[in-house]
C-alpha cells in the first residue's frame, strides 16, 4: 500500500515518490460521500468544498490535494483514461 502521512497529503511542496495523482482543486462541482471519525457521515453535492464541517461534531476538516491510486486488475470493466504523457 502506499502510506502518506497527513502532512504529505496537503503539502503542495512535497516531492512524494509514491504513485499518486494531484488534485488541482479549480472550486467546480464536487460531489462526495463524506464519513467522519465521530461516525456522523452526509452526501454533498456543491461548489468550492475546500473544507468541510461535519454535521455532528463539527470538526472542520480540509480536502486533501495528493490520491493515492491502487493498481486495477485486467480484466476489470472500468473505463480507463489514456493521457498522453507529459513532456519532461
């Protein structure tokens, strides 16, 4: 698995030699299932959620910039999208 430690996943600075993808939030839509440690969990469908206050015990907690993908099996029936890679 790749582990990241919180301050890596908020850290735009931070050279992580995991496989990842950096999220460039641009405040579109969003849309999530969101689950907090108190156990109180909502769906939100908005803009701009750069952070979110749990509806029950009302800790704010910010959206993190850095995903952690896991490899995907074959011959899985996802739609996989084929960028063209960068030029370094």
């Amino acid at each position: 698995m790749n582990e990241i430690s919180d301050d890596e996943a908020f850290d735009t600075s931070a050279v992580i030699k995991k496989t990842r993808a950096f999220i460039q939030w641009k405040g579109t839509d969003a849309c999530m299932d969101f689950h907090c440690e108190c156990g109180q969990h909502c769906h939100i469908d908005s803009y701009f959620v750069y952070s979110v206050e749990c509806p029950g015990c009302k800790t704010i907690w910010e959206m993190p910039i850095h995903l952690f993908p896991r490899k995907q099996a074959k011959d899985s029936t996802n739609i996989v999208f084929k960028p063209e890679p960068d030029d370094i």
